[in-house]
C-alpha cells in the first residue's frame, strides 16, 4: 500500500511503499541452488569461493535474502550462471540496492 506524508519545509512529499523485497523469487533460488551442485559445490566452498559467509550462501540458495549487486555478480561467475538466470538474480539485486 502506498501512502504518502507531507514534510514539513516545502519538500516533496515521502512514499512508502510498504515492506521491502529481501527474499529471492523461489524460482531464482532454486536455479541457483541446482547449478551450486551441479557444479559439486558445497555451501562452504561456494560461500569461499563467493567471498561471502556460509549463512549467507545457504540463504541464497533457499531464497530467504537477496544478494547486493557486488555478490550478485560473483555468484552469476562461480556460479557460471546462463545470461537469463544471471539477469534476473541482477535485476533482484538492483531492486533491493533501490530500496
């Protein structure tokens, strides 16, 4: 739901629109997921790999976070991900970097 607030002092007014987006599409998730093992990567070497934490890791490849943009683009590179997959786990993190 957007709502809108007048600031005080002539500025624009503030939208809200609502909660923002911090899981992966469950889609997403599981295509990431599978090409983490179809390349024989545990959680641990794809998080060393990724430079990223093992918690981390895991909940990219469940979809309960979303990357920023840097992470994104070494996992679409460890991951070797193909153009399509690799957009859209992009364009989720631009989306959450707008937030």
């Amino acid at each position: 739901m957007l709502t809108t607030t007048a600031p005080r002092g002539g500025r624009p007014p503030v939208v809200d629109a609502g909660p923002t987006r911090r899981t992966l599409d469950p889609g997403l998730a599981a295509k990431l997921d599978l090409a983490r093992r179809s390349l024989g990567l545990t959680i641990r070497e794809f998080a060393y790999r990724t430079s990223i934490s093992r918690s981390m890791a895991a909940y990219l490849c469940t979809g309960e976070r979303v990357p920023s943009v840097e992470v994104a683009e070494r996992v679409g590179e460890v991951l070797r991900l193909d153009d399509a997959t690799y957009a859209e786990l992009l364009g989720q993190a631009v989306e959450r970097a707008r937030v």
